[in-house]
C-alpha cells in the first residue's frame, strides 16, 4: 500500500473508532492548535516487533466530551465527569485505537503486547516530538471545534 492510501485507511479506522466509542466525529486538519493550554497526552506503549508507543494530544474540550459520551451523561450532570472520568476516557481512546491502528499495520495475529497507558498534562514540545518521530500521524478536529492529535511512533 502507498504512503498516501495507507495514511487514508488508518485515519478511517480511527475516526470510526471516535465515531462508534463515543460518538465524536471528525475531519482532518492541517493547521496547528489555535491554543495548547489543557491539552492532555496519553500515552500507551507496546511491545512487538517492533516495539513502541501510540501517544494521543486531545484539548480539554474534547477530553471531557469523551468522557461525557463514554459515560452517557447530559448536561444535566456534569458533576459526573471529574478528572479521572476523563483520564479513563482518554486512555481507553488509546486502548481501542491502539488495537484498530495495530492490527492495520502489523496483522490481526496478536504478535503485540499493550502496555498501561498514561495520561498526563501535555507539553508542545513532547507534542512536537512526537510529531516529528512519528512513523504515522494524524491532526483532527471534531464537529464541534475540539482538537485532537495522534501520533504513532516505532522504536528502532
């Protein structure tokens, strides 16, 4: 498959899996973040051939929109939706795309391990690196504004 067909099917495979887990559709984007202030990062490593990670940047308005649909609360609750709700949600993002985009690239044979993930305040300079380092990665804005960002980085 070339560069071009591959970076369309993975980006199908994940705004499918945005879309049937939580109900977030999305679009590429090709501008950077219009703001990085509460950006999150989860990060999920794995174990192959080849080892390395999936890490995930989403602003804070799209964390907590996660968490809400994950959870399948209105806005009549939003006390429902703490910090942890939404680390849950953004790890188990990681998980489920981790599982789509690996399968995609390296085979369904379960060659891989999946590490815990960690989600912590995001940095633009570890956003950027990972950028940078990425074997794949994808830049995506939601229907309602938010910003996401993967990207997929193979340890040599």
């Amino acid at each position: 498959m070339n560069p071009t067909d591959r970076h369309v099917r993975l980006l199908q495979l994940l705004q499918q899996a945005l879309e049937e887990m939580a109900f977030v559709l999305t679009d590429e984007r090709d501008t950077p973040p219009a703001s990085f202030d509460g950006w999150l990062e989860a990060t999920l490593r794995f174990a192959g051939p080849p080892d390395g990670s999936l890490l995930i940047y989403a602003a804070p308005d799209v964390a907590r929109e996660l968490a809400e649909n994950l959870l399948a609360v209105d806005d009549v609750e939003p006390q429902l939706v703490d910090d942890a709700a939404i680390h849950d949600a953004l790890g188990e993002l990681a998980n489920v795309a981790a599982g789509v985009l690996l399968d995609e690239i390296f085979g369904a044979d379960g060659s891989y391990a999946l590490k815990n993930v960690s989600v912590c305040d995001a940095s633009l300079e570890a956003r950027a690196r990972a950028k940078s380092d990425a074997s794949w990665s994808a830049s995506l804005v939601t229907d309602t504004g938010g910003e996401l960002d993967i990207a997929f980085v193979v340890t040599p």
